[in-house]
C-alpha cells in the first residue's frame, strides 16, 4: 500500500470540495494545517464532479480545481466527471 | 477537419487533442532531425510521440482562465497587506531572514526554470510536451514576477532584499540553487526534464512549498503564503509533467532505463543539497514553526519517494543511490549548515543569531538524538563567547565543493563528529567535493563541472583581489545594514519601534 494526497488551500470554495472528497473516500483522511488541508488516502483517491456540485449547489467545472490545488502525489487522471489520483 | 455537429460541447479529451496534436505536422521540405537537432544525443529513444499523455489535458483558453483567477486573488491579497501595515503582524522580524533567503536563491530559479522550459518546449518533437512545456515556462515566470512584486514591499521597510540580482549571480550560498538550475540548462531535453519536472518538482518542491508556506500562514505572512500557494497551484500540474515524463522514457524503450536511473541518481542528490538552505529556514528561522525539516522530510521525503520508487520499480527504477545517506543526514543537515550560516554571517545578506533556549528546547525535542548531543554544545559554546564580548566570527573560507558549490561544512556518514571531504584528480588539477555522491557527479562528466565558477576562489580574483569590502560592493551588501548577528541589527529595533507605534498613541 502507498499513500496518494492532494492538498487544497483552507477557503471557502474548498470546504464543499473537501466535503465532497470525504463522501466519496471513506478510507482518506483529512488533516488541517495552517492554511491549507491535506487528505491522504491509501492508494485511490478519486473526486467526483457530480458530489462536489451537490455540496456546492452550483455547477462545477473539475478544472477549477487548479486555483485552490496545493500539491498531490500519485498518478493522475482525469476527464470531466472524475479526478483520481492512484499508485496503481 | 469539420467541427462535430453532433454534440454540443467537445470533451475535455477533444478539446485536448484539437490545441495539441491537431497543431503538429509533418515536416515535407526540412529533415526532422534538423528542426530537432537536440532530441537524440542524450541516447533516449522515442519511438511514438503520440503515446504522449498530459493527465491534466489543460487548454489554452482554460490555462488564461484559472491563471488569471489566481492573479487576481494574488493581488487582491498583496495590496490588502500593504494597505494594512501587514509586515508589523509578522511574529517577528527574525522571520525575514527567511525570506531574503527565499528572494536571493529561489526565485531567481524560477527565473531559470522558465528559460529551461522554454527551450525545453522547443527542442521536443512530441506536441504534447511541447505544449505542457510552454505553459509551465509561462507559469515559471509568472513564479518569478509574484514573488519579486510580493517581496518588493517588505524592501520598503527592511535591509537585506535590494540586492537580490547581483547576490544570485555573485554571492556564496546563493550559487548553490544556480549551479543546480544552470546544470539543468546545460544539459539535452530529456536530462533537464528529470532534473527540473522531475526532481525538483516532483521530489523536492513539496518540502521548499509546503511546509514552509504553511509556516509563513503560521508567522503571519500572508504576502508570502499568497505567493506560494499561487506558485504550488502550477506545481500540481508540474509534478503531473515530471512525472508523465518519466513513465513515457521508461516505456518507451528499455534501453532508456539505465540513462533515466543515473539522471535520477544524479539529479536527486543535487537537489538534496539545494535542500541544505531550506532546513535551516524551518529549523532555525520561523519564529513560530509548523513542523521541523525532519518532519516535513517524512512525509514528503521519505513516505512520498517511496510510494514514487515503489511505482517506478515495475520498471526497473530503484531508489536514488544518495537516497540511504540523505535520510541519515537529514538529522544533521539543518544544524549544521545553521552553524555556518552563523559563523559566516559577515557575509550573508540576511541576519542570523544564536537560538534562544526556548528555541534549543524545540530542536532537542524535534532530534532527540542528534541535538543535545553534538549540536547544542556547540551553541552553548557560541553564547558563551558572545557574552564574554568574543564572539565567534570565522574569517577563514570553507572550502566549496566543486560539484553542489556549498561549503565542505557536512560530516560523514554514520559519523557526525568527522568532516566529509573527497576529492579527485583530472588533467593535473585536484577538485574538492562534500560528499561521495558529489564526486561522483563530477567524475561522470568531469568537462561540464571543471568549468563551475565558485564563489570563494573569486574572492581572490579580478576584481576582489581578496579585499572583503571590495567582496562586499561586489556583491551588494551593505556591510552593518545586511549582515551579522540579528540582535541590534536595524531590522530588529525598526521592528520593535514600529510596532509600538502600531499598538499604542
């Protein structure tokens, strides 16, 4: 097992996003650091577009998560409905 | 090719494939070769670009879109601390050492970096990379510009961040970072790819940005946790490249394998030293700090290099040779290179001082098994001179390792008490180095680092001629402004006034 992350800064438009990765990953965990939240999950890490725009209550275009992404580790891939990260 | 009619709205895949390889075409009246005269020399074979993945699959008008956005938040925030007096909420203007350190070394190399992407994007003959690479080119400069502009105010008010040009080119520990980035530059695509999108980015950043941005947030910088949350929103994307890069080399022919693995040996090692500086910045220099270097080295140092080398072992990729070494060292590296720092502060454009005890108490619980045992002797050695109105300067110069370019100032492995010195001989002249992965680079390319300029031979050079003050014009530190010990330096007492003036009537 190998740990995938993703890091968002701490703001108002990441709460739901977090909101939304916590749903859809019930193995992650979430750590709160100064200004910025980091989830760790082992191995997968996938973030749906559709959870996120539940959360938010307005359409959401996955690529916005550019303006708020810290950092992540494992491969990425991506289309309009999912963004996972994974070691597999 | 006719627009689809059939649907509305082209797929992030389309829309992907349209701005990349819908731009290439065949060369009809020109060999490949010499459009791309640089794509083979390195021994890296290719034999389908089109296996070329962007995971992030970013378009133009996209990238314009969320660039802005986060320049606008960016300078939103800048003007907000400025117009508030933002630099008296820092913890402490210690803090600022931090900085100017930041502002001399690294930014200059995202200077750097955006020249390397930049000729990188067009010496590949695959479109994908050649678009992945123009936009990170355009993010590094951007990089580069934001935290100038960001750091630009603190130059208002504070010493030590006007000479930050002529200190990346000329001063000593600043020739560490740029030796790295101009050894990136001087070599093929593929090498400056592991080096930068890989190595740094994808290994090294993570602790530079990290930690450390959230260490600013702690100590009440918000200019500089904008700055470098902005720069770590591309970084995201960069890693992806890196990384993607490096999956293509290794399938696309087995004979690269072995080249990947001595770039990956080289380049990790390298960047490992250009670390030295960041330790010191989160052991010894927030005043209020988040994690210690050996924390933050655990998590994306050592558990995130794993999971990486893991992945890449399918392919035959082993851990990085200098990878045992570094994880002894990292116990070590912040202390000891902090008491260089110290010793040599009459010529470092930023202020360093002794650790208080509170500070002392910190690092020992943080290396319970390196501090109270070789460190803080010596610094209690240092505070005892300093009260005795003797204080430790040390005019003498390290020697630099030709390789890295730091000072000769780390131990050996497995044996913190012994100074690491190698050295070798080539054409008739004996080159000096810090470690045995330092030699190795060298003898691996011994014409490429023979040519190093370092910065403590020029001290007796045109136009120095051993002359400290001359050294010091050169290098554009004003000596009892910039330098020495933190303690009645004018950052600390124009601090102190004007937060008194900020908090009272």
């Amino acid at each position: 097992m190998s740990t995938v992350f993703i890091a968002f800064q701490t703001n108002e438009e990441t709460r739901p996003i977090i909101e939304a990765i916590e749903l859809d990953n019930p193995a992650a965990t979430v750590y709160q650091e100064p200004a910025m939240v980091k989830i760790d999950a082992p191995d997968e890490l996938v973030i749906r577009r559709e959870t996120i725009e539940e959360q938010m209550g307005r359409e959401y275009d996955l690529q916005e998560l550019q303006v708020n992404l810290i950092t992540m580790s494992g491969h990425l891939s991506e289309d309009e409905d999912t963004f996972t990260l994974s070691w597999k | 090719m006719d627009t689809p009619v059939n649907k509305k709205k082209l797929s992030l895949k389309e829309k992907y494939s349209y701005l990349t390889r819908d731009l290439a075409w065949e060369p009809s009246y020109q060999k490949k070769e010499d459009l791309f005269p640089y794509a083979t020399y390195e021994g890296i074979k290719v034999h389908d670009w089109s296996k070329w993945e962007d995971p992030f699959r970013l378009t133009m008008d996209a990238y314009w879109k969320y660039q802005a956005e986060k320049e606008r938040k960016f300078y939103a925030i800048i003007d907000a601390f400025a117009q508030n007096n933002g630099h008296l909420k820092l913890t402490d203007a210690r803090y600022l050492s931090a900085l100017k350190i930041f502002l001399q070394a690294i930014s200059p190399g995202e200077y750097a970096a955006h020249k390397g992407f930049a000729r990188t994007g067009r010496e590949f003959p695959g479109v994908g990379p050649q678009v992945a690479c123009q936009m990170q080119a355009i993010d590094e400069i951007r990089h580069a510009q934001t935290q100038i502009h960001a750091m630009s105010n603190y130059n208002k008010f504070y010493n030590g961040f006007h000479g930050f040009a002529d200190q990346r080119d000329r001063i000593w520990y600043t020739s560490v970072p740029r030796s790295f980035f101009d050894d990136a530059m001087a070599s093929g695509p593929f090498e400056f790819m592991i080096a930068i999108g890989f190595s740094f980015e994808y290994v090294l950043t993570n602790l530079l940005f990290v930690p450390f941005m959230s260490g600013a947030a702690y100590n009440g910088d918000m200019s500089t946790v904008t700055f470098g949350f902005s720069a770590q929103s591309d970084e995201a994307r960069h890693m992806t490249l890196g990384l993607e890069c490096i999956k293509f080399m290794l399938e696309q022919d087995p004979d690269n394998v072995p080249i990947v693995q001595k770039w990956i040996d080289k380049w990790f090692w390298r960047g490992f030293r250009v670390l030295g500086l960041v330790s010191t910045m989160m052991d010894y220099m927030l005043p209020k700090r988040v994690m210690s270097w050996r924390e933050a080295w655990d998590i994306y140092g050592e558990e995130n290099g794993n999971a990486l080398f893991n992945d890449l072992a399918r392919y035959g990729i082993r851990p990085p040779k200098g990878w045992g070494d570094a994880a002894e060292a990292v116990d070590h590296m912040s202390h000891q290179f902090m008491l260089a720092l110290y010793q040599w502060n009459f010529g470092t454009a930023f202020h360093s001082w002794i650790p208080s005890d509170n500070d002392m108490d910190w690092l020992s619980k943080k290396y319970p098994n390196t501090f109270d045992k070789y460190y803080r002797p010596r610094w209690e050695h240092i505070k005892k001179l300093e009260a005795n109105g003797t204080p430790f300067k040390n005019y003498g110069l390290a020697k630099n390792c030709q390789t890295c370019q730091l000072p000769c100032v780390f131990t050996e492995p497995g044996d913190p008490t012994t100074l690491c010195h190698r050295e070798t001989e080539y054409k008739g002249e004996h080159y000096h180095f810090c470690s045995d992965h330092c030699r190795d680079i060298f003898q691996e390319e011994p014409e490429k680092y023979v040519q190093a300029w370092l910065p403590m031979p020029q001290l007796f050079q045109e136009p120095i001629n051993g002359d400290l003050e001359a050294w010091m014009k050169w290098v554009s530190l004003v000596d009892g402004e910039d330098n020495g010990d933190y303690q009645g330096s004018h950052d600390q007492t124009s601090f102190e006034k004007w937060r008194e003036m900020a908090t009272s009537n």
